[in-house]
C-alpha cells in the first residue's frame, strides 16, 4: 500500500446558513493567520444572490484574488 503525502498551504472555511454564506481562508503554519474573510447575505432574498451555488463562484474569485 502506498503512502499519501500533501503540503498544506492554506485551509478554507466555509460556514453556510440558511440566508448567508461567511469564509475565511488561512495560511499554513502554527500562527495559522487569516488571510482573507468575508460574506455573502440575503441569499434567496430580492436584491441577493438566488441561491448558494451562486456564491461559490465569487467565494472562489476571492480566494484566487489573496493568492
């Protein structure tokens, strides 16, 4: 059986409410410092985006946008 080896060098989080979706990305290391965050609200509501698979896309240009 082979061995499965990886560099960490950054973790994504996501926490999806119901209405809201906040992230922060945080860099590798002990320190672990929060590189990026933020938020996207009123999901499903008029002036928002329609759904969360909406988001992902902008979350994603977020994090390519912090390197």
């Amino acid at each position: 059986m082979g061995t499965i080896s990886f560099t960490m060098t950054a973790v994504l989080v996501v926490n999806a409410g119901s209405s809201s979706l906040k992230y922060a990305l945080y860099g590798p290391g002990e320190s672990s410092s929060r590189l990026l965050s933020g938020k996207l609200e009123r999901i499903g509501e008029p002036g928002g985006p329609p759904n969360h698979a909406a988001c992902v896309e902008p979350l994603l240009a977020q994090v390519t946008k912090a390197g």
